[in-house]
C-alpha cells in the first residue's frame, strides 16, 4: 500500500476517467465557502476525508464540498457555469483544459489571480521567481493566471526501463546507444534470464507507437504527441523527417527478430493492467516503455528494473519531455467568491513542503514517523490501513494543486529503490527536450486541431504498425504513398500551417 501512494504521487498528473456515475456528493452545510471539483478514486467521499478536516484545522478555512466522481459529468458541470448563477467558490482537481479556462474567464465565471499570488500565495509565489518561465506557462495568451498548476519536480517521462538482474547475467554494460541496445536485445532472447525453463522472455515490451516513438529518439527524433517539432522556428512533422524511415526500418528488424513484443500493438492500457493483477510467472519482459516500472508488471518484480537513459545519436542524447514540471488548471476560483484571498492562502499551503506531505503521505505521528537517521516510515496503523489513501490523503484520482516534495519522497525508509529511481529520474532530465512549447487553444482552435488528428495522427500510427509488422512491405514505393497520403488525403500541410501559426502567435 505505501509503495501505491508513493507511485500516485509521482504519477499523479494522470487523470484517470471515473467508473462510477453519480451525481455530485451531498455537501456539509455551515462551511464559509463551497468547493467543487472532480475525483473519481473508488470508495473516497470527500465528506469523509480526513484530508479536508485536517486542512481546516491547519488553516482555518471550511469548504461545503460538491465531489463528482464521472469525468463527463464534471466536464458538464464546469461547461454549464455562467456568472451569477449558484456557483462554487472555487474548482479544486478542477482538470480545467486551456480553451476552458479561456471560455470561462470570456464568461466572467473564473477570475485573474495573478494580482493576488503575491500577497495570499508566498510558497507558489517564490517558486514562480525561481522560474519564471513557469509563470508564462500557466498563463493565458493575455497574462490572466485564472487556474493554478500542480508542480512536479520529478515530472513523469515514458522510460525505458531494463532489468538489471539479467542485464548483470549477461555481462554487458548499460546499453547506451542503439547498436548496444540491440546487442542486449538478443541476448536477453536467445538466454532463459528468468531461469524457468521456458522460452517466454520479451525483450522488449511496448504498447503501440505512442511507445515506440520514444524510441526515436535514438534516431535524434523527438515531437509531441500531434507529431510536431520545432526546429529553427519552423514547425517540423516527424512523419516526414528523413530519419523517420531508417527508424521504422530499425523497428522492423527488432520485430521480425523476435526483440519486440509481438503483442505490443494490440496491447492496451487496460489490458495491461490486467496482466499485472493476474501475472503469477516470472518476470518476462527484458527492457519495458513504460512511465514507472509497477505500471507494467508485479510490484515484486518492479524493484528489478531501472531507468536506461537516453541512447546517444551522433554524439548527443535528447529525450522528449512527455509532461514537464508544470500541470496547468488544478485550481480556480469563480467570480462568485467573497473572499478570494482567504481561499488563496488555503491552496498555497499545498506548495508548501509541509502541503505536500498531507497531501502524500498524512500527518506526522499519526501515518508516519521519522526514524533516527532522517528517513521516514508508515505507522503500523497506517500500513496496515489497505484503506489509508483513500480517507486520509487526496493524491490520485485527478491531479491535486500543490508541488511534489522530492526530498521527503527520498526519505522513504521501506523503499530505498524508490531514492534510487528519484535520483536518475532527476539526472535524466538535463537530455530533456520539450519538442513544442506550452500553448493555449480556444474551444475553436482545439475542435479543428482535434479534427484533424483523428485522422492524421490514426494514421501515422496505423502506418507504423502496418510496416513494422510487415503488414505492408516498407520499400521505395510504399513509402512514397504514405508520404503522398499525408499531403494529399490528410492535409499535412493545413495540419502544420495551423500549428505555425499557434507557434508564432505565443
């Protein structure tokens, strides 16, 4: 269980869609202001959080809470609010996309609460000045900040992860480029490393091209998940880079040879999740795309696996930064609040290093103790509690605002593997490159990108699959007709016209 709430607090930017369709939880009446907001962890009622009472005690604000546990029904509620009608006073896990924030700014529903960090938000405050790129990024095209982010220091990347067990076995070094990657590869095939008498090793698990693009980078290709760069100011498509065949071409051979998993284009997340929670063998997966290693396998088995960096192509590693420290529209505050200031000082303790406690791992003494050499542990209570994370803490379930205290998370003394990771994952990120930066679409905008990627995007994926397979033979000929289509059947040129100009108009 403590090794789950650590995972979510490292992951927690991922808003999972809710499986349970009610309506908003009854509030608590005589609270000086109302929250709302979404949070789709079974079994977790706000009303009987211990994270909203302890909040109160800590700062002497109250909210009647109004939790919504579907996706679309929190989407609906946020897209129905107009100004002067019954609002909440603030949007807390509010998942509030950039054309939102725009729609409900334009309406007069959310406010600016860039003239009130200052003074009600000294914790975020000096963060922002100790990065005032970051200040930029939360803004709206016209400087208004109406939605605060969740800042995570140790932002979550799609690594490549490889067992170091057999890695070890097979005598050969960390592979640090492509040739040795593949040179690993095959060993990992033609040996039983998991020692079980059967020849069921996986050298290399994935699920899909979203996965395998990641791998592009050992080609010196890194985009977005639109398939977009930027390069010397001019917005580039990866499809059509020259590297891109000679990667598609590499991904082929490692297929047909057995290097990958035959499965991976099949696979879903869901499935996967499934593959943990029945998987009763032995580790079979070699090297593994995955955000954090327990997302793909046992948590027994996860311990085992740790982080390649970046392959090294002509002489330079970059890597696409998937999510990078700032996560935009966690919270809000309407135009119907009286007091903005008070409810401000309430989120800024979650950018406190104390905040984030609460928020990770509870109160001092009562669900951790810090032991003599400065680590800390979960009381017996707590770890024993399978129901802990969800009536004390408030991590998963759709991203809280506030910022990840590395430090603390090192700390942690019933899993010294987790500093271990904390700290590559920290030295990863000097290869981190953010292909596109942060950028704000109207409702417009985003319906008539989104159009186009449905189709442009499915298809650049489809292709990948189809030629890695060996669906359809990759040669001269056939690659020019997929060239062709994506210019004349998918319009790559409006695609990437639309998106230069996005980038101009920053």
């Amino acid at each position: 269980m403590a090794k789950r709430i650590l995972l979510m607090t490292l992951a927690m930017m991922l808003v999972m869609m809710g499986t349970i369709g009610v309506q908003a939880e009854e509030t608590v009446e005589g609270k000086e202001f109302v929250l709302a907001g979404y949070d789709d962890t079974e079994y977790r009622n706000w009303e009987n959080s211990l994270f909203f009472e302890r909040m109160e005690k800590i700062t002497g604000v109250g909210f009647e809470l109004k939790q919504f546990k579907k996706n679309s029904e929190w989407t609906a509620f946020k897209n129905g609010l107009e100004k002067g009608a019954d609002m909440p006073d603030v949007l807390f896990k509010a998942a509030l996309t950039t054309s939102e924030c725009i729609s409900l700014y334009e309406k007069g529903v959310l406010i600016d609460l860039k003239p009130y960090l200052e003074a009600n938000c000294p914790n975020l405050w000096a963060w922002l000045q100790e990065n005032p790129q970051a200040m930029e990024d939360i803004a709206l095209p016209g400087g208004q900040i109406v939605a605060l982010p969740y800042i995570n220091e140790v932002p979550v990347q799609n690594y490549l992860w490889i067992n170091k067990d057999w890695l070890q076995r097979s005598g050969k070094a960390m592979p640090a480029t492509k040739e040795e990657l593949v040179d690993v590869l095959r060993f990992f095939k033609e040996h039983d490393m998991n020692q079980n008498g059967k020849d069921d090793e996986v050298p290399l698990g994935f699920m899909g091209p979203f996965d395998l693009k990641f791998l592009a980078h050992a080609w010196g290709l890194v985009a977005n998940d639109y398939n977009i760069f930027v390069e010397d100011g001019k917005v580039k498509y990866l499809a059509t880079e020259e590297n891109f065949r000679p990667f598609l071409e590499w991904c082929k051979e490692l297929y047909q040879e057995g290097l990958m998993d035959r499965d991976g284009f099949v696979i879903s997340s869901n499935v996967r999740s499934q593959m943990v929670e029945n998987d009763k063998e032995t580790p079979k997966y070699g090297m593994i795309l995955t955000p954090m290693a327990q997302d793909a396998m046992r948590t027994e088995y996860a311990d085992d696996y740790e982080i390649v960096m970046p392959l090294v192509y002509e002489g330079k590693q970059v890597y696409r930064d998937f999510s990078g420290h700032v996560l935009r529209g966690t919270f809000a505050v309407t135009s119907g609040c009286k007091n903005v200031e008070k409810v401000l000082s309430w989120v800024d303790y979650l950018y406190s290093a104390e905040g984030n406690i609460l928020v990770t791992a509870g109160l001092e003494k009562e669900d951790y103790y810090y032991t003599a050499d400065g680590t800390w542990k979960l009381t017996d209570a707590t770890a024993n509690n399978t129901y802990f994370g969800i009536m004390a803490l408030i991590s998963g379930g759709g991203t809280t605002p506030g910022r990840l205290n590395v430090d603390f998370q090192k700390k942690y003394a019933d899993n010294p593997e987790l500093q271990k990771v904390l700290e590559v994952q920290q030295a990863f990120e000097q290869y981190l490159v953010k292909p596109f930066p942060l950028y704000s679409l109207t409702a417009e905008e985003a319906a008539q990108v989104n159009e186009m990627q449905l189709q442009l995007g499915d298809y650049v994926d489809s292709m990948m699959g189809r030629f890695i397979r060996g669906d359809v033979e990759l040669n001269d000929e056939t690659y020019a007709g997929f060239q062709n289509e994506l210019t004349e059947k998918y319009q790559l040129d409006t695609f990437v016209d639309f998106w230069q100009k996005i980038y101009e108009a920053r």
